[in-house]
C-alpha cells in the first residue's frame, strides 16, 4: 500500500515532504500520513488517486495545506483558551481561520469584537433544542469545518454531538478519564491528587469519553487551593487545546475507534 | 502555636534548620514540621515538649532522624520496585534500613538475598488468612515501621489495611483516580490515554483510595503498545515510590484526612 | 531566630498563617518567609518589629499583602508575554497592579492602550543614554516597585541595571546558562537540542547572569524547525514569568548572592 | 525516493511495517527509515537494494531487528545507569546483548559477573595509550557494534573517538551545553538552576560537543545541595541513557551533521 501510494505520487509529479505510517496490531487498521507538494492541483491529484484508493479500499481524505481549516469557537464564561487560539492565529502559529465565536453569555463579545470577529450570542434561555439549532445553522452558514467548544459550559444533545462527530474539538480541565464532569478542580483537590491535567478530545454523545487527542499535567503540592490549581489549569488546558487545533487544522489526527492516531 | 513550640526549643537550647507550616482553609486544621539539632536527647525533648503539646492539643510525634525508618518491602513477580528502593538504600541515597522482603512468590529471592537480606517466602497456597497473619508477624518480628508494596499484586483483606494505617505504602501503576483495579496499563491503552502515571499513596480497606502520597506522569503516543507502556511504567513506578518511601524516612508526610501534606 | 520572631508576632496578637526557614549550609546564611495576620498596623508591628531584627542583626522587610505591587513592563515587538500578564492580572491571578507599559516600538500600543494601561513609547533614536533616562523617569513617575522585562531586546547599561538592582525581572528565551545572548532558539536549533526551555532571572550587570527565579522546559524534536521552537518557546517564556512576577508579588523570593530562595 | 523504496520492497514480497521519512530544510538532507517484513533473507533484500541505493546515492544500512545489537559498556566507580542497562536488557525492555563491562575500577566487579557478564578491568595506572589500545582490543574480541559509557569518568583520546565515531553513546550528567566537562551537579548548584539534566550524546573528539541523542530535566528547589542534585541526577542520567541505547538498538537514531534524527 505504502509503495502503490508513493508510487502514484511520483509518477505524478508530486515530491513527498514528510511521511509517516502506523499500524493498530489490536485491530489491524493502518494508517498514513503524506505531505507533498504537487506540480498539478489538488483536484487532479484527487482523480488520479481515486482508483488506487478505491482499489486498496482506503478510507482516505487529501486536503490543500495552504488553505486554512475554517474554525468556529465556543465558549461560556472562562475566555482563556478562546483569548489563546486568538492570539496564536494572529502571530501565525495556527494554520487556521477562526470564522466566529458562539457564546451562551456575553462575557467575551467586547473581547471578541476587538479582535475583528463575529460574536453570536445565542443564550440558553430559547431553549436547548432552539439554541442548539441555531448553533448548527451558524456552523453551516460560516462553512466552519472545524467547532472547538473552548470552555463551552453547556452538555451538548446526542444529535449535536453525532452531527458534528469528528468535526468538534472539546477541552476538558482534567486529566481524562480522572474526573469526569462538572467542577473537576474541586473533585481533584477533593482526592488531594499530586497532579492536575487537561485534555482535548473528540466531542461524542458521551460526555467526556471521547478519543482523546492531547493531554497535559502539572505539578500541585498540598498547599494548593481549588482556586490556585484553576488557575494554574488555564495555562494547562490552553497550551493542550492549541496543540490539538494545530494538529487537526495540519490533518495530523486520524480516529482510530475511540482513540485518536496522530501524525 | 508556631511561636510557642520555637520559643520551647529555643529554650531548650535547640538549633531550628528547618521548618515549614501550612494551614487547610478548608478544615481548619494546622500542620507543621520542626527539624532541629538539639543539645540534649531526644527523649528529653520530647519530656519537655509533652505538657506545652497537651496544652496546644497537638497530634505531634518527634523523631530522631539519624535513626534510619526500618521498612520491610512485600513484592510479587516484578521486582524493579524492590531494586531500585534496594539500590538507593545501597547507594546512601534513602535514609532507611530494609529489614527484609516478603514475597507470595520465589522469584525475587535470588536477588534480595545476593544483596544479603532476608527473603520470606509467604505463598498464597496457606490460604490469604493464614498468609496475612503470618505477614503481620513478619512485619512485628522485624520491627518495621514501614510496610511498602512494591508491586505486591495481591489485595489486602480490610483488617490488614486497618492495622497497618499510615504505615504502609503502595504503588499503584497509575495516574490515579485513573485505572483503579486490576491492568492500568491496558485499561490505558484501551482509553487511548497521552500520558501515563502511576501514583504511591497509603493503604487504606478501599482499594486505590487511600491518600495520595507522589505522582508523576510521562508521554506516550498512539503507537505506544501496552508493552511498551507497562515498560516505561516501570520507571515511573519506581521513581514515584522511591520518592514516597524517602519522605516518610525524612518524617515528612503528615495525613489530613484522605490527603496528605509533604512538607 | 525563628523562636523569638514567633513569639514577637505572637505577643502582638498576630497570627501566623504560613511559615518558611532555610538554611543555606554553604554560605552559613539563613532565610525565612513569615504570613500572617495582624491586629495592629503594618506600620505598628514593623516598629515593634525593629529592635528585634537589629538584636538579631537581620536583613528583613515586611510587606502588605493586600497591598498589589506596582508593575511596570518593559516590551520591543513580541507581545505574548505581556499579552499573558495582561490577562492574568484581569482574571484576579496576579497579585499586581500594571501601572504601565514601555516600549522601544510602537506595535504593542494599541493592544495595551485596549486593555486601558498608559503606553510609554521610548524609541532608541534619542540615544541609548537618553532612552534609558526616559525610562527610569517613568518609573519613578508611575512608583513602580517593580520593573518587568517582557521580550524588551535591549541590553540595558550597567548604570540601569545596578540602578534597578533586585527590583527587575527579566525573561530569557532558553534555558540559562545554555545559549545566552541573541537569539537562542536559533543558537538550540543549530546545537540540536531536544529540550528547550526559558528563564526568569533578576536584572545584573552581567547580561543573562543574574539570579535565577523559575525555569521550564519542553520537548522538540529533530523535525522542530527554529521557527517551531519560538512558537513552542513562547508558552514557556510566558508560564515561567508569570510565575516570577507572581512569586515576586507575593514576596517568595529572596535574593541569596547569585542565587534565589523561592519560598 | 520514498516511492522507488517502497516499491522495490513490494516488488520482493516485503511488508512494510512503519515507516518515517524527514527532510531537512537547512541542508537539503532527507532521511528516511523502514521498518518491514520479509518473506526473503536480509542478504537477498541488500542486494536487491543495492544498485537502487546506488542510482538514488543513498547513504543506507539495513539490519535485522531480531539479531541484538551487541553493546560493550564502560563504567568507573559509579554503577547506577550500568545497572539500570543491565536490569532493563534482562527485562527484555532492550533489544541488546551486553558482551561485557569495561572499568577503569574494580567497584562493579561483583555486581556485573553476579549477573553473568564479563568484567574487564583496565586501570589507568598502565597509562591512557596503552589502557585505550586494551579498551579497542576488547571492543574488536567482544565483536562489540556499540560502545556505552555509562558514566565512564575518562576523557577518550582523540584517536578513541574517531574510531568510534557514530557507534560510542556518552551519558554526561548535564543539560547540555549547559555546564560541559567536569563536576556539572556541582556547577549547576553554584548558578543556582530550577532544573537539572541529563544529556545521551555521540562521542566525538570535542568533549561534550557530540551529536544529542536525548536529554530531560527535573524540577529542583533552593534547598536542594549538590547532592541532592546528584542522587535526582542518577534518575535522569539512567533513563536518558537507556531511550538512547534502546533507539540505537532498534537502529532509530541517524546522524544529520552535529545532530540527530531519532525516528
């Protein structure tokens, strides 16, 4: 496989920068990542490749990296990780296009605004179904390829969670699977643990069981507060919720069943 | 209280090199820990000290600390926990004196006894009862002070826990609340984790929840099998365990409930 | 010496919340950090205070913890470090009030001028002489109790930095004493490096001599380009002094020759 | 090249198992590793590869992963990173046979033939030229592809060096290039570091100046002596040098310059 693809590519024209194969012993799944630069467009590459793809029976995606993945931002109250992807879009460090920031309060429009993007406010109080309705039609209209719920405090339905599946990125302020669900400083400072983490995940019906993309973890002691190990976890969940962004919008992650293959 | 336990040992001619306190906002509670030179013994220091702490209403203890903690360590088949607690003693690197190792199996015995200590071999086949009494004997035979499992694959009826509160330490080959039970490393692998840890924390009759003492945590990536994980746990184990069994011989855990404070 | 300070604080109806000692065996020298709450007055427990310290011949100062200290921030044209103080300082988790901002560039005005902080540009065509008198003007004019060097690309004269001696924090982008002086990230990739890393010193004399505050480090590998590494160093500089400036503000750190006690 | 590779080994029934490929863009190098399986031996496989090579002016090896790499490791007084190789070879963590131990001491004697090793002792008291000639002498009768020095307290010659280049592994106990040549736990405590370090490079005739394998670092406070320095060293300095000796051994590791690739 890895001969027939690196095959059609030269025969193409095409020059591989970079790549990297794995394969899953559990399941028997491989899979592959080639970066190349083309001579002819991504179109031409595409209709070329179909066959050999259809042949091999590849599940298999090809994307331009001059293009920017179009990414819509999600975020309640805390607008530390929505405030970080900002700033590293802006200093060039994120190959992305941040199409708008939905919010369930008004917290961080001025924020937002500031910076040039399209705050929607679509608060809970229209019901669940009738925000999350609205929610998916912003998704379309601003043709976001990419949701990333930065500290979304809401739980999300099933339907939304299965219509954006593979397409919604969520920063979860623990070390997954410890402490699932709400106020997981507190339930960590409760256990009195010697570290706390975050992780960035799929977004799944079930809530905080999703493939896990990134995680990170920092050093506490006993003197640290709920409050302090927040405050210490914002930088935790920004830099882990960044790395996952970035690694998605280079096409680097590859779902693997419930867990994620990245390149 | 910290002005008034000073001012005693200053009084009593006492050098203070060190001292640290912290109070939990959440409990009220006030712990600390003088470490001091002392021109007289200690038994006398702590005659002196006895009526200012039943007028405090400490839970204090005082202890000499050139007089290594005497531990015995219990261990199944894998020994790298046992090794390298045997190799820091060795090397001067851990204030304690191992008194000998128990074991429900003979593998270890080779090596413990190439390093000239006592290796009681306590099979599961005499029934768990009969096993653990004759553990405690062991443990009473020896005068140890400490008990450490290091990686002692075998479940400790309640009463066990119970008399050994506060003086025995396990390993548990995960980032706990993480992976409690049985296979961390495979339930890890299952969950698709990007770190793995493994934490030291006092035996209590729950299972993996007693207070944690040290964790660490390292990187692993998709192609990272449980193998490999259970390999590059063992130097986690180790380290975290070792770092644990040193604190306790320096006196500088003090448990706060199902906490604990390392000063 | 920790009796008697105890015991003065305790017989003016102080409490002691958190305290700290430690001996440097090296030098002889011994520190010690006391919290606590008062009262009286600042001004009345620092008059009590007195005869004490000059019995006890010691280099004290006692400082109100309530009391925010005054910052200013010194950037050229890298913003994310003053962007990341900025925002710590609005979310309550710096202890600081940011009285201004300098700058030999014009970039970051608008940025700062948003976030409602005083602008001071100082380009360095009036002269480095000139410049640095402007610059030290301001500091007195704002009261600035402390003098932050966020990414500020210019090598300060001696006469500056003995002026602001103990008083002026600086973010070096690697890992002192490795690749001191211009562009580090460049001098790590050239030497191939798979850890790179900031750090958080005092202003001296000596350019990237001074006394160490905090360090961190992370991972690179063969594929990070010097471009990934000022990315990746970006979340490391900013961390690590913040770190500094909030130890700083809470009075942790004392200088100890070319060394520092955190405590 | 990734494509004629790749399709030379389908061409001869060969699976590719994984395979990475990296360019880099300062030189114009790429490189490239495959991992596969083949239904023909290795010699076949070579020489099938061989006039592609040629054409594509490659500069390629190709080993068995199943054949062992057979390590010579050298040691002076301090025995915890041979230990360390040694009790992770034996676990079967490390795809290597130890041919034997080289010392310019007796200390490990008894440690190493205890576990089945041949101990050559060559004291420097014969003098360096004639200790070296001895050192090379066993490294040709042992048939050894890979010298360790696991801190070996000698500085090679010149010539030791050379001939060694590429296929000797020093460990320094230092975050290089911070702290090169001597007592480096001991530099570090007088600049007063938050972190130390360990560094597994190539030796060549520039001390301290080899290629970097791997490095890590760990957290240390003000309190912490030079000894503190050097027993958490022992952690760092073995675990680096066992990564870089296991990566060596699954033939990870190609020299780019005065770097390296480790795929």
């Amino acid at each position: 496989m890895v001969a027939r693809v690196a095959s059609l590519l030269a025969s193409l024209g095409c020059d591989i920068r970079a790549a990297e194969v794995y394969g899953d012993a559990d399941t028997g799944s491989f899979f592959g990542r080639t970066e190349f630069d083309s001579p002819i467009g991504l179109e031409s590459v595409c209709n070329k490749f179909f066959p050999l793809a259809q042949d091999l029976r590849l599940d298999w995606d090809m994307k331009d990296l001059d293009r920017k993945v179009r990414v819509l931002i999600a975020v309640s109250k805390f607008g530390h990780c929505l405030v970080d992807l900002i700033n590293k879009q802006e200093l060039g460090q994120l190959p992305i296009e941040i199409v708008g920031v939905v919010s369930n309060h008004e917290v961080m429009r001025k924020t937002v605004e500031w910076h040039g993007l399209p705050y929607h406010h679509l608060p809970m109080s229209e019901g669940k179904e009738a925000q999350e309705a609205r929610f998916i039609e912003i998704i379309h209209e601003t043709g976001a390829e990419l949701t990333v719920l930065a500290r979304y405090m809401q739980i999300l339905s099933d339907a939304f969670s299965v219509a954006l599946a593979g397409r919604c990125i969520n920063i979860h302020h623990s070390f997954l699977p410890s402490f699932k669900g709400a106020k997981p400083y507190h339930q960590a400072h409760v256990r009195g643990v010697k570290l706390i983490g975050a992780t960035a995940h799929f977004v799944t019906g079930d809530l905080d069981e999703g493939p896990i993309i990134e995680q990170d973890a920092r050093r506490v002691d006993h003197a640290a507060t709920a409050s302090d190990m927040i405050a210490i976890g914002r930088e935790i969940e920004a830099s882990v919720l960044s790395r996952a962004v970035g690694w998605y919008a280079e096409h680097r992650i590859i779902q693997n069943g419930n867990k994620t293959v990245v390149f």
